[in-house]
C-alpha cells in the first residue's frame, strides 16, 4: 500500500432499529476521560512502552504516541475488543494518519464515513479529533460484530464495506498478527488467529 492510499471502502449507510440507534448513540456520547484498562500498572507500562516502540517511527513525538495508544486501548476495551486488532485495523485503513480522506470520503484513523455523525452523533462531534475517531470506528466495528454473531472475519468485511470479500479481512488479520501481537493481559480480549 502507497504511504498516501487508505483503504476505506464502500460501506454503505442501513438503516438501524431504534434500540439500536440509541444504544450506538449512548456509546459515541460517554465522554469518560481514556485510561489504560490493566490489572496492574506493571502491566500498563510493559504495554505502553512495547506499543510505543512499535508505533516510533509512524508517530515520533512520545507523548503523541502514549495519547494515541492510551486512547485506543481505552476505546478498544471499552467496546470489547481487542486493543491490538484495533491497532492492525488503524494500520491497514488510514496508516495512522490523522487527517486521511478515503475517495469515499471515510476520515480519520479509522476512516469514519461522516454519515454515522448523522445517524448516531452531534454535529459537534469532529471526525478527525483522536477520540471521536476511535470512539466511533470501535463502536462501530462492535455493532458489526454484534450483527455477525461474533464472526470477525464478516465483521471487517462489514467495516470496509467489502462483505464477502477476503482481502480487506486478511489484510487487518494480518497486520494484527504481524506487527500488534501482544500477550493477553487485559479482561475478555482475542489473540489473532493462527494460521494451524
């Protein structure tokens, strides 16, 4: 992939249930200030500082970097997820770049398409701001995987827009197992498949 390309796909807007819509809603609405999810510090700081390394050469400032990653392991936790897959799926859609624009017109680290701010936000709610970005992407990659009954591999292709289709799939798998593989250590998280 081009340092410039994204990857956002043709995800198109459904309709949701209202119990749906306001559940979604109530999830982009918690403003609760991010904090890393651990049993102890120690095991905060040992992933911090492994992320961090990582992430050094996309994200040079270090207190850029631990906002970013203390961001995505807050927002991934939160919505049940893997905080590593999160950082394959930022890999693989924007490159961890900020201000992306998909031809489609997704923005951000998780290239968000705008019409989601309609469906389940504010007007106020800017898609390029850090947390708005991973609170959205992670609350909706949730609603996928809540729709596929857990099937994760649908749940991507749901996210991209690219239902049915594995490149989009492996590519996050693959980004998850190569480069953001890390021991378990917070509460109900998946490792990424292998491949026996």
């Amino acid at each position: 992939m081009m340092a410039n390309q994204v990857r956002a796909g043709a995800q198109l807007e459904e309709q949701l249930s209202a119990s749906v819509q306001a559940s979604l809603q109530r999830a982009v609405a918690d403003n609760a200030a991010p904090r890393l999810v651990f049993e102890n510090q120690a095991d905060a700081q040992a992933w911090i500082t492994d992320m961090s390394k990582r992430l050094e050469k996309r994200m040079p400032d270090p207190e850029v970097r631990r906002q970013f990653l203390t961001s995505v392991h807050y927002e991934a936790t939160r919505a049940g997820l893997d905080p590593q897959l999160v950082m394959g799926l930022i890999q693989v859609e924007s490159g961890f770049r900020k201000y992306a624009v998909s031809s489609v017109g997704a923005r951000g680290f998780m290239q968000v398409m705008p019409f989601w701010v309609r469906s389940i936000g504010t007007s106020e709610h800017n898609l390029f701001h850090l947390r708005t970005n991973l609170r959205y992407g992670c609350t909706i990659l949730r609603h996928y995987l809540d729709i596929e009954k857990g099937n994760l591999f649908r749940a991507l292709g749901r996210y991209n827009g690219s239902l049915g289709k594995p490149e989009y799939p492996n590519m996050v798998l693959g980004a998850w197992k190569r480069f953001w593989n890390y021991p378990v250590t917070t509460a109900s998280v998946a490792s990424p498949p292998s491949n026996s």
